[in-house]
C-alpha cells in the first residue's frame, strides 16, 4: 500500500566540510591528503538517484529549518554549543574528539541538520506525511551531552524529541539505530528516562570501543529502557531481520511508543569501509519493511528515519532508495547492480552464531514487558 512518505533533503549539507583525511587519519607526514569517508557524495549520491529515478516527484518534499540554540541546549551543555559555534565562526575545527572535522559554517549546517530530523518528525506526528526519510548531514548518534564524536557534531534524533516533546507533540518516543557503529549518543541522552527506549544493533565494539553491550540497560527509573545488540562482524540480512523480528517487535509492543525514530546508517553495507558486515540493499529494505510493519502495529504507522553513516557513496543510493520504497510502498525502476555479487552470497543468511547472541537481546525485550507492565 502507497504512503505519504516526508523527504528531507538540502544541498547545504553536502557543503558540510570535513577536509581532507586519510579515511579518518589526519594527513601529514607519510599520510597522503584524501577525502575524509565522510564525504558529501555518500550522501548526496542517495539524492541523486531519489531525483534521476523519478521518486522524487511522488514523495513530500519537507523543508529542514534552523533548530535554535535554546533546542542544542535541553541535549547539549553549553559549553559543548559555543565550542562548536565559535570554532565554526574562526573557519572550522573539530567536533571534540579530534576525529570530527568540520569546516567554516559548520555550527549552522549541523543545526540544519537537526532541524531535518525535526521538520521530518514535526509532519509525521502532525498527520502532513505518513512516515518520512530526512537526509540529514552531518550525522548526530555519536554526538553527547557535552561533546561532538564519530563524525557527528549534535545530537539530531535527540534533539528533534526533544523540541517535540517541548512543544507537547509527543510522549513515548523509541529510537531504533541500525547503523553499524554503537547509538552511545541517544544511549546516554536516555540512560535514565523511562519515556525513550533506545535500541540500537551494531557490530560488537567496533566504534565505540567501550560502549554497545548488553548489559548496558540504563539505570534508575530508565533501567530496562536501553536495549543493545552487539552482533558479530560479518553479520547479514538474515541476522539484522532477526533483530527486528525478535528484539525490536517485542520491545515496541512492550513500549508502545507515540513515534518511532530510526538511526538509520547504511555501513552495515557489505560494501562500506567502516564496517564489516555484509547487508545489501535487499536487506536495508526488509528492515524498512519490517519495521514500517511494526509502526503500523503499535503506533498508527508514524516512523521517521534519521540518516546517519553509511560510507560507499557507490552503493548507499540503492541502499537509500530501497529504504525509500519500502515506506513509500513506490517501486521505481532502479535495479541495484550489487545485487549481482552480494545477493547470491550466503553470507546473507543468519547464523547459529549470530542467533544466541540476538536471542541474549531478545531476552531483554521481553524483560521490558516486565518492567513497563508494572
Ligand atoms: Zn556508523
């Protein structure tokens, strides 16, 4: 069934600058200058096909504002807010863990980023649009109270539930993050409040190192409320739809949240150089699949993904697209050429491996029915 499905997309964020780097390696010395693997094509590269593809023309278009500083400021310290502000004013600097560049205006294009995100969930909670992708850069879930990681400057998704709830727009919110790296940003954000549950699916300890476990769960009135699926490197399609189905079902219906929000990153892409997993664009489709499915269930179908990272500007504009059709319920013409090589790979399907440690998630799922039951 076709959707009314919200598009947020502007060309400032592919001025986003984040210099020259070896990957992420500074350049210097022996370290030749290249782009950074946040580069604007990884992104913009999935606008581009959404546009030649036609999709465009049958998706709602949602105009990103400018989220204020008083909005940074219910997420982030003050102190986090004027060191990017006055860094991005004097020609750039660095998010805070020296491996977030970023350029001159960067301050104002990361609160253009949020206003994505919230403009995105804004019309999904208001009924304009069904559900909706905002095409966000830089990316937000690595972003902390008090300073900017991995990329990413503010906390988008946060931020956006933030100025909702704010605005009385909305309660209960979950946040599902599927890109490959830990969600230890919104993981933080909520470590005690018992009105967000996040849930986020990552490689184990890829990034960051000390943060995704499963027995991380919150504490205080937020215990249980945090749910997290480390899986091993080299997991697929059929491991990430287990996810869904076993651990993010039953911790939506236990919840039965006003909105869901998606993290969504595509590095879990078997072609990413971030990650180690192998998910096609097929897969990031079936999770969309599934996971619009899940809106429908408990919250009236309101779900808005919240673009993250995602590093093969070759292949994340059929992953984007595939996502993009599934909440639309639009097919377009476009074949995926990957398909060819990553569809028929076994590396696909789920393992015994792969299944005991989402079952350990899973157990957790059905312990928040406990803990919210009550
Ligand atoms: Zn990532």
């Amino acid at each position: 069934m076709e959707r009314r499905t919200g598009y947020v997309w502007h060309e400032r964020y592919a001025w986003h600058d984040t210099g020259t780097h070896a990957g992420i390696y500074p350049s210097g010395g022996f370290v030749q200058p290249y782009q950074t693997y946040e580069a604007p094509e990884t992104k913009s590269r999935i606008a581009g096909l959404v546009e030649v593809s036609g999709l465009i023309d049958r998706l709602t278009r949602i105009r990103p504002e400018l989220v204020s500083e008083d909005d940074l400021a219910r997420v982030h310290t003050t102190r986090h807010i004027e060191a990017i502000k006055t860094q991005s004013s004097a020609g750039g600097g660095d998010g805070g863990d020296g491996f977030t560049p970023f350029g001159h205006g960067g301050y104002d294009i990361a609160r253009l980023a949020a206003g994505g995100t919230y403009a995105a969930a804004r019309a999904v909670m208001d009924g304009t649009v069904d559900n909706a992708y905002a095409l966000v850069r830089p990316p937000g879930h690595h972003a902390e109270p008090d300073m900017g990681r991995g990329y990413c400057l503010f906390a988008n998704v946060p931020v956006a539930i933030e100025r909702l709830r704010a605005e009385g727009r909305v309660g209960r919110v979950a946040v599902f993050d599927y890109d490959v790296h830990h969600g230890n940003g919104a993981q933080k954000i909520y470590w005690s409040d018992r009105e967000t549950l996040t849930v986020s699916v990552h490689q184990d300890r890829l990034f960051p190192v000390d943060s995704g476990m499963v027995d991380e769960r919150g504490e205080g009135p937020g215990f249980g409320t945090n749910i997290n699926v480390p899986l091993p490197a080299g997991s697929g399609d059929g491991a990430y739809w287990a996810v869904v189905e076993q651990v993010a079902g039953p911790a939506l219906r236990a919840f039965r949240p006003d909105l869901i929000v998606v993290s969504s990153g595509f590095d879990p892409s078997a072609a990413d150089p971030l990650g180690r997993m192998s998910v096609t664009s097929a897969g990031f489709r079936g999770i969309a699949e599934r996971l619009r499915a899940l809106a429908d269930e408990v919250c009236g179908g309101r779900i808005v993904f919240s673009h993250e990272g995602g590093y093969s500007a070759v292949h994340t504009p059929y992953c984007g697209l595939a996502v993009l059709e599934a909440l639309s319920g639009i097919t377009t013409d476009v074949a995926d050429p990957f398909a060819l090589s990553f569809d028929a790979s076994p590396a696909r399907d789920l393992t015994p491996w792969q299944q005991d440690r989402i079952s350990e998630s899973a157990a957790l799922a059905v312990a928040l029915g406990l803990i919210v039951g009550d």
